[in-house]
C-alpha cells in the first residue's frame, strides 16, 4: 500500500482505511478480551496505568470511562495515552502482543453519546474519547523469529524481524 501523507493523529476508522489487513488484526486482538490496559499521563508528568474497555463501534476505537475518574480527567489535561492488549491467560500470546497509542479526544456531541447509549447501553454517566492513532504495533513469533509491524500515520506497515 502506499504510503499516506499525514502525520497527524488518524482516527481508527482512517487507519483501517490505510491499512486494513493490519487494522483488522489490531482489532481482532483487542477483541479477544474484554479488559485491556491504559496508560495516561498524571498533572506531575509520571505514568498512570489503569484497566479499561476497549469498544469498536461506527469506524472508531472508543474508550468509555466513569465520571470524573482519574484517567478520564488525565486525558482531559493530556490527550496522549497507550493501549495495550490484554495478554491473555499464559505465556503463549499465540495471537501476539498489540498496543497502539496516540491522542485521546472526548466526544462531547449529543447525537453521537445518545447514538453510542442506544447501542452499547453502557453504565451512565460515562466519559467517552475517541482514539486517534499515532502508531499500532503488533509482536508477535513466526518459528524462531520475532516479528514486530508497526504503523504510523503518513508511513507504510513497517515490518522487522529478528532471530
């Protein structure tokens, strides 16, 4: 594919319009499990790690929060985060280990919470952002070989493998 212009944050949905093959494994992966972990930036500058949902609903990746929880009111000040994939339960990660991280932007527009309420029906009242991706990486083992993709907006999947 080739390779795109922007190097803004792009939304998920933009992303798997890039690259859907890679996009489509990201979400596959996220999907596995329901409770994945996020990492925010805390006013003091130090990380903040914390569980969280992960939903893929109408073209974008969605995290949803408790109000005025302590990642939510991080992302407010600090939009930057990270999303790791739940490894899942042993040490086999035979799906790989998947991350993205990039920009978290609060949906605040009417039609889509109540769009968002009808459809997930989640615990109200709730925080909701947006991703905006600024990279996606997938690790994973192809026999012996460490296999690392990566993605970042405005360049094409990057692969490197390692013995």
């Amino acid at each position: 594919m080739a390779a795109m212009t922007s190097s803004s944050p792009l939304s998920w949905g933009a992303f798997a319009a890039a690259e859907p093959v890679f996009a489509d494994t990201v979400r596959r992966r996220f999907q596995l499990y329901k409770h994945h972990v996020l990492a925010t930036v805390r006013a003091d500058g130090s990380p903040r790690v914390t569980g969280l949902e992960a939903d893929f609903r109408f073209g974008e990746l969605l995290l949803g929060m408790m109000p005025d929880s302590r990642k939510a009111l991080d992302l407010r000040r600090d939009p930057r985060f990270a999303l790791h994939a739940n490894p899942g339960p042993d040490a086999e990660m035979s799906d790989g280990d998947v991350r993205v991280s990039g920009r978290a932007v609060e949906i605040t527009d009417p039609e889509f919470l109540a769009r968002f309420v009808e459809d997930a029906t989640p615990p109200e009242p709730f925080h909701l952002f947006r991703a905006e991706l600024t990279e996606a990486v997938r690790t994973g083992l192809d026999g012996d070989s460490l296999v690392i993709e990566s993605w970042r907006p405005g360049q094409p999947l990057r692969t490197v493998r390692r013995k």
